[in-house]
C-alpha cells in the first residue's frame, strides 16, 4: 500500500479519475449505516430534526431520520425516559462480514440478541465500554470519493447574494459520521481496529481519536472522545458547500435552535463545521468538505497537539460544548 501522497489513480475514458473501491487483502466495514439514539419526547425530536433538514418519518420502531434522497435511514429515534445512545450498526461485504465473525468467535467476544424492535439481520456484540454495536451484509452507503464541494463565487458586475427569503431550505446529503464519548480512547481505538477493521486516521494523545473506513472513507466515520461515561457528544450531516453550512445555521436559529458553536474548520477532518445543540445537550454538526481516504493509500495517522485537536478557526468553544449528558 502506497502513501496517500504517492496514489497514481486510473484515468479513465470520460470520467476523470477513479480509485480502488475496496482495500486488498484486509478486511473490515465499509460503512457506519446507521445509529439508534432514544430520546424522551419523538415530538420534540421530530421538530428539531425536521427543521435541521432530515425528513423524519413515523415508522414502527420511532422515527426513521433520512436525507435528501430517502432512499437510506441514517438514524432511528425510539423513545425512552432520557436521552441514551441505544447502538450503532456497522455494514460490511461478505468475505469481510464473515471474517469479523471469525475474530469475534477467536476473541470469545460473546454475540446478544437482537434489541428489542431491532429489524436488521446481523451480529450484535458489546464493544470495550459494554456499547452494542451490530454488524451486517450490506451495501456500502460510505462515500465512494470525496463529496463534492462547491464555493460559488459571483463574477463582476453580478450579485452574489440573494435575499434571505431567496435561501433554499439546507437538507444534509448524508450522515457523515458520529462522535462517541468513552471512558477510554486508547481501547476504543484497539477495539475498533482490531474487531471491526476501522483505521486511525488521526488522534489527539489519549482525548480524542477520529477512524475510517478501509475500503474508502471520509476521514472519520467514528470518532471518540475520553468522558467518564460512554455517550453520544454529535451526529454529522453532509453538505455541499461553505453557505449551506450557514445557512443551516440560520435555518435552526430561526426555529429557536441557537445555542451551538460555528462557524469554524477543523484540523483533524478539514470539515468546515457548525454544530446546533439538540434539545437534550448533544449536537447535531453541519460538514463541508472533509478529508477523503481512498482504499488504496495509507493516510498518515499522527498523534496531534491539544491545540490542533479542536478547530482550525471558528469561535471560542462553548463551555459546556464538550459536556457528556448521559453521564
Ligand atoms: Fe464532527
């Protein structure tokens, strides 16, 4: 496997170029498919969601959460006493589905039963913080190259802006990935590489670590952050560009959904990013622009200054921003 900086992507006819769709020889899941989150009240949730561009259909097990094409569900909301990160279900190929089943059988890692109104035929274990996490065959819904981005700007003589009244509803493209409080990001890291195939992208010494997909990812579809809890901290969504980003913002502060932080980008992950906090103290982040780790190159991981871990720019961090409320 050759450094990222080195790949030689295949020129092809028409379309430019293209890249491995899947990594040779090793195995692991292509996809973070979707998650499970329980909150105390769907209607509330539903208002939230709903206004942060998702469509968020009533459904047998809650509220499914979808993004501009329906055609997948990233999320499902079941109603609980509080808010909980209930699991999150992983898709992998065959041949790496089974291989992932014969590491947890070496490993003794017992398998549970499905949870209850779970629907997907798949493997349900524990992770290093007693998590539940599921993994199944299916197809890769993780992007297969870097989501297009696009920064319109006017030429001379022609406004750039239009009215407010003007603005296109944002609606997020898809789940971008999902950030994790746990007691121990050392072992989640272990974890998740060892098990389930994942590759560290990046960390910040023992505070917070970002993973990918092997077979072609943005740079993190999971990430973990130390609490003395485990817990959800934010749920991403993809967007196309830097105004959707603010425009997102704008769309939430004008349903009442103000407190957040943003505008800003990240080192870690590049993504430009505004995060809106949800009505029970976690986010949800509008992304633009991440990092994207094709199959056939290594991304060198490094282990990056505290000042480095957060953000690039962007304002000063809300206090409570990295508050764990399911501690
Ligand atoms: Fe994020």
């Amino acid at each position: 496997m050759r450094p990222c900086s080195d790949r030689i992507p295949v020129m092809t006819a028409n379309l430019g170029f293209v890249h491995a769709s899947r990594r040779a020889g090793e195995f692991g899941v292509h996809s973070l498919d979707h998650f499970t989150l329980a909150v105390p009240d769907l209607a509330i949730a539903r208002h939230f969601y709903s206004a942060f561009g998702l469509h968020t259909p009533e459904e047998p097990t809650g509220l499914g959460l979808y993004a501009t094409d329906h055609s997948h569900r990233w999320g499902i909301l079941t109603e609980g006493s509080r808010k909980r990160f209930s699991h999150k279900s992983f898709a992998a190929w065959e041949e790496d589905f089974l291989a992932i089943r014969d590491r947890l059988q070496i490993l003794h890692i017992p398998l549970l039963d499905p949870p209850k109104h779970a629907t997907a035929e798949g493997l349900w274990f524990r992770d290093h913080d007693d998590q539940i996490v599921e993994i199944f065959i299916g197809e890769k819904t993780s992007p297969a190259a870097k989501s297009p981005f696009s920064h319109p700007v006017a030429p001379a003589g022609v406004r750039g802006a239009e009215g407010r009244a003007a603005a296109a509803l944002v609606r997020p493209r898809r789940l971008a990935h999902i950030l994790q409080f746990t007691r121990d990001v050392p072992r989640a890291i272990a974890f998740y590489t060892q098990i389930l195939g994942l590759r560290l992208s990046d960390r910040s010494g023992d505070g917070i670590a970002f993973l990918h997909g092997i077979h072609g990812s943005d740079h993190h579809m999971l990430a973990f952050a130390k609490s003395a809890a485990p817990g959800l901290h934010h749920c991403s969504w993809d967007v196309g560009s830097l105004g959707e980003v603010g425009l997102g913002a704008m769309q939430m502060a004008d349903k009442g959904y103000s407190k957040g932080w943003g505008l800003g980008r990240h080192v870690l992950g590049s993504n430009y990013f505004h995060y809106v906090r949800d009505p029970w103290g976690s986010y949800s982040e509008y992304s633009s622009d991440i990092d994207y780790i094709p199959a056939d190159c290594d991304w060198p991981a490094a282990d990056h200054p505290p000042a480095d871990s957060i953000y690039l720019w962007g304002p000063q961090i809300p206090p409570d921003f990295i508050a764990n409320h399911e501690v």
